[in-house]
C-alpha cells in the first residue's frame, strides 16, 4: 500500500515503512528535486503549518514546490493565507 505525501512525516529522498505500508519522499513527486525536498525537511522542524503562506516561509519553498505539493494534496484544509478578505 501507498501512503499519501504528508507534510510532517515524509522524508526528504527515502521511502518510510508504517504499519506495512510506504509513504513517499518529497523527491518523488514530479517537479520537486532533491535539494528542495532536503530544505524542505530541514525547515520545517517540528512546526504545525495553519496556512499555505506560513509554510512557504518557513521552508522557504518556491512557487513551483508548493504548486506539486498542491496536486499531491499535501495542503487540503489549509487555507492559502491568514488574511482575512472583507469582500
């Protein structure tokens, strides 16, 4: 069985076995190479991500990153940025 990517488990280039299953590395994803997947997994730290502004800053992903991140559906739930709209 595949695991979905996840923002807090996947590793940066290695496949992790849980519970008999693989869950993916950040490199395998189309469009994300190995040097972001590392920064990745290095700036993320232990840091709980609200919105999808909060963890391109931390991380300090590019547009590219977060947009195969996006299709992986690695942020579902997460709203895109904290602003509040009033219109």
């Amino acid at each position: 069985e595949l695991l979905p990517l996840d923002l807090y488990k996947s590793d940066a280039t290695k496949f992790l076995v849980e519970n008999g299953a693989l869950r993916p590395p950040f490199n395998s994803v189309p469009g994300i190479g190995t040097g972001a997947a590392v920064a990745l997994v290095e700036n993320r730290g232990d840091r709980v991500f609200h919105t999808i502004e909060e963890f391109r800053r931390q991380t300090r992903a590019n547009s590219a990153v977060v947009a195969a991140m996006e299709k992986c559906g690695c942020f579902e739930g997460m709203t895109e940025t904290d602003q509040i709209s009033l219109f």
